[in-house]
C-alpha cells in the first residue's frame, strides 16, 4: 500500500494521519505551516459529547436530534448518527492522550453550549482547541520518529494528479510546491483533503486564519470534484473586531452565564431572553445572529449590541473564562467582569464544502476529505462544540475506510469506535508498516499556471462582491447584483488562480440564489419561510469550466432504537 | 501616523541581505506590525525611500491573534509575533524588522524553525502510556499545552545554539506536560531526556519568561519539573 497524501494538519488531518499510523500506513502530513499554526488551535468553547457526567440523562440520541435540528434538517443524517454516537469515545480518546479538560473530582465537568438543551460540551477553559491540538501534535510525533508519519510543513497544495473521464475520474496523486525553495513535486497515491474552510474568499472579515485560503476548495472544484451546501456560510453572534480580523468571543461566555442586549428607548432590552424563553442566549447560532441584526436596525433601538457578563462569579472568571478575560481587556481595553462589551456578527464558518459520502469519499475515486473543507456533518448551520468532533471524528473515517477498503489490518479498539464498513478488516496478520512507498518525484514541468497567486486586489474586489450578496439577510435583487458583478470580475482574472476562485464565488452566489427559502444560516427576506420540497442537499459541480448546480435527494434518517434512547 | 519600516530582506538564492526602507502611513491607533506587512503587500504602487517598487515581503503569519506563532521576527531587535505589535507602541517613527538570529534565514523575515521540532523528537516528547489525569498537575498540563512553538525563547536564550545539547524552553514546555501526565512508573526515561537536555543545559537566566509572547509560566513549570525529575520530591 503507498503511502496516504493528506492536505493539511490541522486537527482533521492530524487525526487521519494518526489513524492511519496505528494502524500500520504510511503518510505524508503535507501543510504550509506546522501544526501549531492550524486554525484549529484557536477553536475555544470546547468539544461535544453526550457523556452524560452532569446527571441530566443526557443520550447521544439527543446528541443527534439536536445537530439534525440545529442545522436546519439538511445534514446527513446517517452520518450525524455516526458522528455523535462515537464522540463519547473521541473525548475518552482525546482524554487518553492527555488532553486537560476540566475535571472536579475526577468527574468531567461538561458546559452548556448554543442549540443544546443538555450539558454536552468538555473543554479547558476557553483554549479546547489549543489544548488538544497540543496532545494530537505529540502524539503524531511518536510516529514521526518511527517513520510512519512524514511531515512536509512549508509545502503548499498546487493541484490533484486526476485520471479519466468525467463521472469515472480516479485520483493518483497530488502536485505540491516547497514554498522555501520553490520547487514542484508530485506525491501518488491516494489522498485525503484536510484544508480547513474558505475564509481567503473573505479576508479580513472572518474570525480564522488566513493561511486557509479557499485556494485548495477553488482548485479542486475545477479539477471536477463536487461541493454543496456552498450558501451556508455561518455568522457567528459574538465577535469583536481587531486589526486585520474578526476575533472570535466564545459561545461559552454564553454558556456560562454571558447575556445580550441593546439599548431600547435608553433601556437594556434582553432581546434573546424574551423571545426565547427555553434557550435564551445559547439559541443555535444563525437564530442569535440574525435576532441581532434585526435588534441592531429598529428604530428605537441603539444598533449597538452587548454582550454582558457581568454577573458571572470570580470563581468562573478564574477557572473557566481566566483567558477571554485576558484576551478582551487586551483588545477592547474593557474588564469584561466589570463592563459589558460590544459584539457584533463575524464568518466563522463554512458548513458547506467538499461533498462526501458517510465515508469521508469524494465524487473521485480515491480522493477523501475531512474537517471544514467538507460539507456534511452541520447542514445548514453549524452547532458550537461541533466542529473539532466533526474534524477528529470525519479524519479518523477517511482513515479507516482507507484501511479496510484495502485490506490492511487495524485494532479491535478501532474497529469498536470507528464507523469503518465490513471489509477484509479481520486480515489476521498485520501489514507491514509502509514506509517504502515511492518516494515524492521532482516535477519538472515547465508550466505550472497555478503556482501563481491571485492578487490582494482581486481577491478584495471579489470578497466586496461576494459579502454583499450572503450577509446575514440575503435577497434576490442584492444577489442577482453580486452575480452580475461577478461576471464582470471575471472577464478580468489574470491566471488560473483568480478564475478558480471566480468560478467557486460565482457557484456560492448561484447556490443561495437557487435556494428559495429560509433555513439555517440562508435567509432570503424575499423567501423568509422554510420550503420542505428543498430540504435537499445543493450540489454545485463544474465540468470544462462549467458549473452546474442541482438538488439532491438526503439519505433518509436513522430510526432510533430502543439501544439509542438509552443511556450509555 | 506615519512609521519607517526598515527591513532586513534577502535574495531567496544567493542569501545575500540588504536593509530597503518603507515609509507606511498607518489608518488607525490599533494597526500591528502584521497588518502593515499586509498591506504593504497588497499595494502594488508602493516605493521605498530611493522610489524603488517593493516586490512581495516574505513573512509567515497565520492567525493574527497571537495564537499560533507563526509571525515571530526581531522587531526593533525583539523577537516578538508581529500580530502582537502594535504600531502606537514605538514611539520613534523608525521600526526595524529582521528574521530571528538562531534559525536559518530562508527569504526576508521568514525562518527556517526545524530545530524545534527536531529538538522535540531528541527528547521524546509524546505519551507511551495512556495520560493519567491528577487535577493536582492539571493547571501544568494545561500551561505545558500552550507553547506556540513561535522560537522567541531560543532567540534571547544565552544558553541555546542550533545543534547544542540543550534543547531550549520551547522543547521543555511541552516535555511538562508529560511530566504531569505520565504514570510514575513510565518516567524514567523522560527523567533521563529532561536532565540531559533541559535541566543542565539551563543557565536559569529566565529571559525566555519575559519574552514569551504566550506569558508561559516557564519558571512555575521548571519548579515543578525539577522536583519530579531532579530533586524526586514527588512520591514515586
């Protein structure tokens, strides 16, 4: 077996890449910086797991109901029923590796997060994704040294080595370039997709990293590999602006006690409190966001949104929230335990994407994809305390699937907690750890068109049109512009680069104008009601340069057993 | 406001360095080092003090709010992550920029930091057994978790030199976790890695406590790690 390419080492790619390596297969970890710079170690409020430790009866059942919910109904179900069934064992995995969440008395202590009725989500204070990219980059590192894993950080994803024709096309490698020396090289084998989300599409207004340019998703649409779900783009409720970004407040401060409000006719108003009696502040994401918007542009309101966290106790303060507090008084100049802080609505994420299968498969053949880039696991608005679960839990997948589709032998303790398929995975003799794989060829093509970047002021130009088009409210007339308006940048990209990003920018615009309805993140105010005929996944795809766009089916949604309602 | 930026650049080739001047008006009180590199490199009609266009300033940078590490450079001969620099901070109107010292210089301010992680692997720094959680040594395995791995410790470090024994604070924070972490009964080698490579090597100068942009607390760690490892004050 060669050895397994995978784009990316952030928390999605780190977890295929260990997978993998437990199970005795080679990989190159390929990314252009280290792991610690992966927008996952900036991931905060923490990870969901219905672990059922806070003495509420909480099930991985609810788990489900609630992502199925919180995302519109427009995930795939059959893998949410995956993914929050095994996250129980994530966490115990993650706590085996050392991760420092926080315990009281050897109980771990789990915390309220938005659209989430029980207490769910494990975390160390408001540093989760730091804390267990740190424990996933040490455990890497036990298979570095053994050879298994091969890092490649500064190498730079140019494009997939494709074979054959359209609706047959199968993956053999992937071109990188050395972004020290410059140098091109091409890698075959199969290969995994962990690129992280689109925010380079946006720069400047999302709260993650810029290294995550879009440039990976952009290529490889060109290249004929399937996206949907490209309209729903999340806002999240609470962020602040800081030089260059949005920076993100966690939902944990929220979660622990954090309330919003506006100034009514001089009066706080808490908006959130009197419209959602159940939820209050920690309704999913898109409803807060868009209650804000709303609040923000009444006329007998002052447009400026608070978050108050005033009333949380020292105790919190000290050991939950010690970080925010830091990270706020440093950035606003405000104690937020004394005063409370202006927020307002920032891109936090992508829920649309890469389209995969329940296996992490792509529409090619040999090519998988996990983490943000994909689009599957949070259909139409994305649930906090999700998206390091879907990271760790969608890697591990792809890995696993990678493993039994070829035979190769992997642990029981996996196959417990892994959603790998029947395959020849009872092999009773372990493969050889492979380390021999062809060694990555220098390329020596003469041309390589998508070495070239895209310009700042194309992709300014672009991101203007394309935040005009999906803010918060959408609506036919503000899209039909944007989409005109994209044409015209069009007709002026200069390489390859720019025109991908064109075509991905055009299919986002096409996709929410396609969407004739309000769901999740995508509000149309032209369309402000739920449609059941388009509770379908849309699906863009582009062939010779041209991209279609088409509603799918979903898989129909598992049946709880008596076993699911349980208690674990 | 407007700031000189003179920055310490060098041909991708021959290596070979040279200072080019910049003068950059900056829009608003917060604007960091970070964010005039970007600009500076989105506009194309930019000119250095002799009229010369500004090709594209090589620098790395990730998340821009001092998380990640990846834009540590000298500035005005500090190492420092340029996302935590904020312009009003200098109050001459001449910042220097210049790579970091100890890693080899790859293009302008960009560094090549493999010895970090080579001095990691040295040491061994992953679990061998599954963690054991005692909340006692919590508050270290969460401190010993948040090194950025950023190299600004090893720069003002008199005790560390690429391809020296001592593997530097960067190498220890992380060996802490362990030590918090890992069974007793599984220390020993770890003990062994930490004298060798940690404990003597360190001339306990501490400038890497000051000028860690994460506010490590390395000292905290240090006496912790040193009863474990050196002393034995802990129970085995």
């Amino acid at each position: 077996m060669e050895r397994i390419n995978i784009i990316g080492a952030g928390l999605a790619g780190l977890s295929a890449a260990i997978t993998l390596a437990r199970g005795g297969v080679g990989c190159n970890l390929i990314s252009l910086q280290h792991s610690e710079r992966a927008q996952s170690v900036l991931a905060e409020g923490g990870i969901n797991a219905a672990l059922d430790t806070m003495g509420q009866q909480d099930t991985f059942w609810e788990h489900y109901k609630d992502t199925m919910t919180g995302g519109g109904q427009l995930a795939d179900a059959d893998a949410v029923y995956g993914l929050t069934k095994h996250a129980p064992d994530i966490v115990r995995w993650l706590t085996a590796l050392g991760v420092p969440f926080h315990m009281e008395q050897g109980r771990l202590i789990l915390r309220n997060f938005g659209g989430q009725k029980k207490k769910r989500t494990a975390y160390a204070k408001s540093s989760t994704g730091k804390m267990i990219v740190s424990a996933l980059i040490d455990e890497a590192r036990k298979y570095e040294a053994a050879g298994v894993i091969e890092r490649y950080p500064h190498h730079e994803f140019i494009r997939l080595l494709v074979d054959g024709e359209n609706g047959k096309k199968s993956c053999k490698g992937v071109r990188i370039r050395d972004t020290y020396s410059g140098e091109l090289y091409d890698f075959s084998g199969m290969v995994i997709l962990a690129s992280g989300g689109m925010n380079g599409i946006f720069p400047g207004m999302t709260t993650g990293t810029v290294q995550n340019s879009g440039d990976v998703t952009a290529t490889v649409f060109a290249q004929g590999v399937t996206l949907s779900n490209l309209e729903m783009l999340q806002y999240h409720p609470t962020t602040i602006g800081i030089s260059g970004k949005r920076c993100l407040v966690t939902e944990a401060a929220r979660g622990e006690g954090g309330r919003l409000y506006i100034l009514r006719d001089g009066a706080p108003w808490y908006f959130m409190e009197e419209k959602y009696p159940e939820l209050k502040n920690l309704m999913p994401r898109d409803v807060v966001s868009r209650e804000m918007y709303f609040a923000a542009r009444r006329e007998d309101c002052g447009g400026q949104v608070y978050l108050d966290m005033t009333g949380l106790s020292d105790e919190i303060w000290k050991k939950k929230l010690s970080d925010l507090r830091e990270e706020l008084r440093r950035y606003l100049g405000i104690d937020p335990a004394k005063e409370p802080i202006p927020v307002e609505p920032g891109i936090h994420y992508f829920m649309g994407g890469i389209d995969v299968d329940v296996y992490h498969r792509t529409n090619i053949q040999n090519l998988y994809a996990a983490g943000e880039c994909t689009s599957q696991y949070h259909g139409a608005n994305r649930l906090g305390g999700n998206s390091m679960l879907g990271a760790i839990y969608g890697g591990k997948v792809a890995a696993e699937h990678i493993m039994s589709a070829a035979g190769a032998y992997f642990p029981k303790e996996m196959q417990k907690t892994g959603a790998a398929p029947a395959g020849n995975s009872d092999a009773s003799e372990r493969i050889a750890v492979m380390t021999d794989g062809k060694a990555p060829v220098l390329c020596t093509v003469s041309a390589e068109p998508l070495t070239e970047e895209a310009s700042p002021d194309f992709i300014m130009r672009l991101s203007k049109i394309l935040s005009d088009g999906l803010g918060i409210v959408r609506s036919g007339q503000r899209l039909q512009k944007a989409l005109y308006d994209v044409q015209e940048v069009e007709a002026e990209a200069k390489n390859l680069r720019e025109k991908n990003r064109t075509a991905l920018a055009g299919a986002m615009l096409r996709s929410a104008m396609m969407r004739t309805e309000s769901r999740g993140a995508h509000y149309r105010e032209d369309y402000p009601e739920k449609d059941e005929t388009l509770r379908k996944k849309l699906t863009a795809s582009c062939q010779e340069g041209t991209v279609s766009l088409n509603f799918r089916q979903l898989c129909d949604e598992p049946e709880a057993t008596a076993n699911d309602c349980d208690l674990q | 406001m407007q700031v000189q930026f003179d920055i310490l650049r060098s041909d991708r080739q021959t290596k070979e360095q040279y200072v080019q001047s910049i003068l950059y008006e900056c829009a608003d009180d917060s604007e960091t080092v970070a964010t005039a590199l970007t600009k500076i490199n989105a506009d194309s009609a930019v000119r250095d003090l002799h009229g010369n266009p500004v090709s594209a300033i090589a620098w790395e940078c990730s998340c821009l709010q001092k998380k990640c590490g990846a834009c540590a450079m000298l500035i005005d001969g500090r190492p420092r992550l340029a996302c935590d620099a904020m312009l009003k901070e200098f109050r001459k109107k001449h910042i220097s920029l210049s790579p970091l010292k100890k890693f080899p210089v790859v293009c302008d301010l960009i560094v090549d930091r493999s010895i970090l992680y080579e001095n990691l692997k040295v040491i061994g720094v992953w679990l061998k057994k599954e963690a054991e959680r005692s909340e006692k040594h919590d508050d270290m395995a969460y401190e010993g978790s948040r090194c950025l791995q950023c190299g600004c410790c090893l720069e003002v470090c008199p005790n560390f030199y690429a391809g020296g024994s001592f593997a530097g604070m960067s190498a220890f924070v992380p060996t802490a976790r362990l030590l918090s972490e890992l069974p007793d009964t599984q220390k020993k080698e770890l003990f062994e890695a930490y004298r060798a490579h940690i404990y003597e090597g360190c001339g306990k100068s501490l400038a890497c406590r000051k000028i860690c942009p994460a506010g490590i607390d390395i000292d905290g760690l240090l006496v912790n790690s040193n009863a474990m490892a050196v002393w034995k004050r802990v129970k085995r």
